[in-house]
C-alpha cells in the first residue's frame, strides 16, 4: 500500500517541568512516572551526544523510569548489544543522578546469554550492571519466556538477585497468561520474590496482544503492564497516512500493515478528533488512551531527538473523557 509520510510540526508543552503524575508498580516499591522512556534507540538510531540529550530533557521534564535490555542494539552491525545500557550508565554517571532514576532492564534474549537457566541470568545480570556502571537494577525483566527452563529454576535465581541486593524487583516481558500464572503461584508457594509488572505488546491497533486471558492474570494478582509498541512503531503518531507517494524507510513500510488493516485509517480519525478537541499531538491521545486502560502504569516510548518528546510527556498530564475513550475504543476494536 502507498503511504504519506506526514512531517508533523513538534506539539511543544510551555512547561516541560510540569511533571505527570507518579504510580506505583505492582506490589513494588518502585514509584514510576506514567511515561517509561525507551532506551532502544540508544546507541542504534541516537549517538551517544543525542542520547545524554533526550534523557537529560526527559528528566527535567519529570520523567524517572527508563527501559533498556542488555540485546539493545545487537541488531546494528558492528554492536554487540548493551550498547544502551552503557550509554545510559554514562549518563547516570555524568549527572550524578542515579538515585532519581528508575533503571530497567532486561535479560534472556542477547545473543552470547539467551534463555532462562539460573546461570544463563545470573551472569546476564552481573555483565548489565557492570555496562551500567550501578549496584542495583530497580527492575529486571525477563525479556521473553524460556518455556525450556521451568519456573523451579529462574525464579529461585531471581529470588536470589533480589535478596543480594542486586535487583530491587522482578517482572517478566512476552510472557502468557498461563506461564504468568505458573511462575506466580511457584514465588507464592515457596514465599520467593514474585513478578510484580508485565511488558506486553499493546496499544490502540493492537489489543489482543494484552487484552483477554494475560491481562486478567495481571489484574487478579495485583500486576502492573508496561506496554511496549505503545505508539505502533510510530503509526499512532499520525505521521503515516494513506495516499499516494513513495516508502522511504523501513519505518514506514512497518505502518503499512496497519493501514491494510480496516481498524488503521479509523483509530487515526478518532485520534485526530480527539487530539484536535484538546490541542495535543495524535501520539499524546494515544498514549493516553493506553494511560486509562486497566492495569496499566505506564507506557513505554522512545525519542530520537528531544523534539519528539514532549508529546510524549504530555501524554502523562491528559486526562481523556469517558466519549472520547468510547470512541476510541469503538474504532480500535
């Protein structure tokens, strides 16, 4: 399908210090804001100088919860992952300002340390912290389930992070519903540190990726999601539209298969009429949207550049209408 791809002026906020509000994860005693900056881009698409510039304009924009993994961005010829976790361990160090940040990251798919084993984590763990440059990790996901490795095994190792200290709370990203409840009711009945959030893939088009039986385990013990995709790969940004010219990235061919869906060019209307109703960016409505949905603590999405930002943290101060999220929904389903 041929796409537009709209170059959309940056919605800017008068005060990037007017900070959303904090929730907290699960049964944790992490105290997050509702945006979660993803640190994918770190080292792939945003040097290191861009980097230090988006998350020095997320933190003063009230921000505290960074997401990154330890296969970030492996994927980029000549890396070999933790590229993101060392550029964010030299921010922290820059801006002496680790106590302020809630770090996240995560361990099971990097190439030379994929799966679940005791040691497979263990060792993944020590080699984050040290590309990190901390003592501790706030919370450690396991970035996706090793249905190989039984829940007898990686959940004492987490157990174990926990209690040296190492990691201050576990959760657990691309896990079903059944797995979920399977490692849930083991760190119960062996009174061992439990998951207290999810990860899922989730966003306006695409909602049985989360909703259903995953999110009803999530909801029955307590859970917190942090939805990844937030924003479709930049669909829900509006940038993409249907129309005539040319796919200039892979980016944007991502999109495509949105609009091929009958549900895409309907979530980008009501987005539109939403966000004009309000005078915000298409992304922070649908941030928002995601914001408002049950169990939900905080969306992750990422910036290149501080411009895309404050969109993003605007999210964090929007407070849609029951009409509008009815409307929201009644398209996306």
């Amino acid at each position: 399908m041929a796409i537009r791809v709209i170059r959309l002026t940056p919605v800017m906020t008068d005060n990037l210090s007017d900070a959303p509000h904090k929730v907290t994860l699960g049964g944790s005693d992490l105290a997050v804001s509702t945006l979660s900056l993803g640190g994918n881009v770190f080292g792939w698409t945003a040097d290191r100088a861009e980097s230090f510039a988006v998350l020095d304009a997320y933190a003063a924009g009230g921000g505290n919860f960074v997401d990154t993994a330890d296969v970030y961005s492996s994927w980029v010829p000549g890396n070999t992952g933790g590229e993101s976790e060392t550029i964010i361990g030299d921010w922290l160090r820059s801006r002496a300002n680790r106590a302020d940040i809630v770090l996240a990251t995560k361990v099971g798919a990097h190439p030379e340390a994929s799966g679940l084993s005791a040691v497979t984590v263990k060792a993944a763990v020590e080699d984050s912290l040290r590309r990190l440059g901390v003592d501790h990790i706030d919370l450690l996901y396991t970035h996706r389930d090793d249905t190989g490795t039984p829940v007898d095994e990686f959940v004492p190792a987490l157990d174990q992070l926990v209690r040296e200290g190492k990691v201050r709370a576990v959760a657990a990203s691309n896990i079903s519903a059944e797995r979920l409840t399977e490692a849930l009711e083991f760190s119960a009945r062996e009174g061992l540190a439990a998951y207290v959030a999810v990860q899922p893939h989730y966003n306006l088009v695409s909602r049985s990726t989360y909703e259903g039986p995953l999110a009803d385990v999530v909801a029955a013990h307590g859970l917190s999601a942090v939805p990844y995709y937030a924003l479709a790969s930049g669909f829900l940004t509006g940038k993409y539209r249907p129309g005539g010219g040319t796919v200039q990235s892979a980016r944007a061919l991502g999109a495509a298969r949105y609009l091929e869906d009958p549900r895409g060019p309907k979530v980008l209307d009501a987005l539109d009429q939403v966000a004009a109703a309000h005078g915000v960016a298409p992304a922070t409505v649908a941030l928002a949207w995601l914001a408002a949905q049950p169990t939900v603590a905080a969306p992750i999405a990422s910036a290149r550049t501080v411009e895309q930002l404050p969109p993003l943290l605007a999210a964090g101060r929007l407070e849609l209408e029951a009409t509008e999220l009815a409307l929201l929904d009644a398209a996306s389903a």
